[in-house]
C-alpha cells in the first residue's frame, strides 16, 4: 500500500554500500546511510585514523581523541572494534551522547551485525519440585527422629 520499506544496497567502490530507504509516507529517507563490514572498520585503528563501533553505528573519533576526558589511550583500546559494552559501562551522560553523533560516518554492515538471540529460560515447575523435596525430607526427619526415639526407649527400658 505504498507503505513499504525499500533497503536497496548499492555497492560503492571502496567497499562501503549506500542505502536509500523509503519512510513509512512513501517519501524517501532524509539522509543516505553508508554500510561498513567489520573488516573495513578494522583498518581504522590508528591514532591518526581512529574508528569506534557503538550500538551498530560507525564514528570516526579521531578528531576527539585529544579532547577525550577519560584520555585519548581509552578510544585507542577500542580503535576499529566493538566499543558499545566499554561506552555503556562508564555511563556516559546524555551530552556526551549528543556529542558523539557529529563523529557519525555510518552503520554496521547488516551481515557484521550480532544477531540477537532470544535468552532460553528452563521451564521448570519449581514451585512442585521444591514442595515435593520439602516433604520429602520432612517424612526422612520424621523417620530419623522416630528411630532415635525408640532406639532411647530401648535403652532406657533396659537399664
């Protein structure tokens, strides 16, 4: 109905693809994104040359790598690599958040992209097994202290 989502690639010289998307209006995408593989974003970890993966976006940050308050060896660890885990365990604020989109380049190739897996929980009846052992050692208990108490009996009849 006019409402569909075109995610045409074109493939660029240098590797890179360009995505022309079309809103749910039918009109086209502001802007055109460009798609890097993980194999080109590997090539940008030099100090001069310094690119950052963060939630499936690409940033070149080596403009900032001076400015950067937690020192410029903190993005070079992560330089051509995956920083999504190390930017969100410092807990960066909001500013910072904003700040980055103008270090924007483009997005993660969709075949580089980790593919979610849905976390499989047990399904177990646990509130039924743990009754059930609760029972279990409560007749035990009773058993042992039933045997205890004639084995005192016994001696205390002899006696």
């Amino acid at each position: 109905m006019g409402e569909e989502i075109n995610d045409n690639l074109i493939n660029t010289g240098n590797g890179s693809a360009d995505r022309t998307t079309v809103e749910d209006n039918g009109e086209p995408a502001a802007s055109d994104v460009k798609y890097y593989t993980l194999e080109e974003i590997r090539e940008h970890n030099l100090s001069n040359d310094t690119w950052l993966i963060i939630k499936e976006k690409v940033y070149d940050v080596t403009g900032f790598l001076e400015e950067h308050p937690g020192g410029e060896e903190v993005l070079l660890e992560q330089a051509g690599g995956d920083a999504t885990e190390s930017f969100e365990d410092v807990g960066h604020s909001i500013d910072a958040r904003e700040m980055l989109e103008q270090f924007y380049v483009g997005e993660l190739h969709m075949d580089d992209r980790k593919k979610e897996t849905p976390k499989v929980v047990p399904v177990s009846n646990s509130e039924e097994s743990s009754s059930w052992t609760t029972c279990l050692i409560l007749a035990v208990a009773a058993v042992v202290v039933g045997v205890m108490y004639r084995f005192y009996m016994f001696e205390q009849k002899s006696s």
